[in-house]
C-alpha cells in the first residue's frame, strides 16, 4: 500500500550543478557538459527531466532534453552528459534546468518539484 504523506513537512533539497568542459573553445570544437543532479532531504526525484539551453546563437543545438526513467535518492547524484558543436564565434550562455517527481516514499504519495543551475558563459572563437 502507498505510503501515508508525512505528518511533518519534507525536506526537499534537489541542487543542479552544470559544469562545462572549458571555458573557452574553437569553432568546430565540441563542448562537453555534465549536469549532475545532488538530492538531499527526505524525498527522492523520480523521473527527471534535465534540460540544458545555450544562448548566444554560437553552439548548436541551442537546447537538449533527456528524461531519466529511474530515481535518485537522497544522498544520491545524477550525472548526465550532453554535447554542443562551437559554429560561430562568441559568447554561449548556458542554463540548466531539471523537473522530477517528488517522492515521499515510494510509490506515493508524490508531487512535481525542480531545480536550476546558475547560468555559465562559455566564449567559442575562430
């Protein structure tokens, strides 16, 4: 049976770390970015949904999406890797985002919850 929800409110502590291969590259260099996903608290993050855009019209695709089937408790990281191409010069900016389920217990109860990364800027030269 699904578990009761918590007399107390939950901790929910879901931190989003993006961290690009380096901060400078050249046209037609790949970037490399890690995306890892840190959970604390009481609830686990189920199912989730990392997004990573680029602004700046330098690195394509200018946005990726992967969804996760599978959770990450808490005391647990995620990492997930996505890769850019360098095609014109200037300045990307890069923005992460997650969205889960949030789980206090598991199968249930559960609610939608999400985190985001600070922005990091990236210079792609000729």
């Amino acid at each position: 049976s699904p578990t009761a929800p918590p007399d107390s409110t939950p901790q929910v502590a879901i931190r989003l770390h993006l961290e690009p291969s380096a901060d400078e590259i050249a046209i037609g260099d790949l970037l490399t970015v890690l995306v890892t996903i840190e959970v604390g608290g009481d609830v686990a993050c189920g199912i989730p949904l990392i997004r990573v855009s680029a602004a700046g019209d330098c690195l394509e695709p200018d946005r990726a999406e992967v969804t996760i089937h599978s959770g990450v408790w808490p005391g647990e990281t995620m990492t997930q890797r996505f890769q850019f191409g360098a095609v014109r010069p200037g300045i990307a900016t890069l923005e992460a985002t997650v969205s889960c389920e949030l789980h206090f217990g598991y199968p249930g109860p559960a609610t939608w919850g999400g985190a985001n990364a600070p922005a990091v800027t990236v210079t792609v030269t000729e």
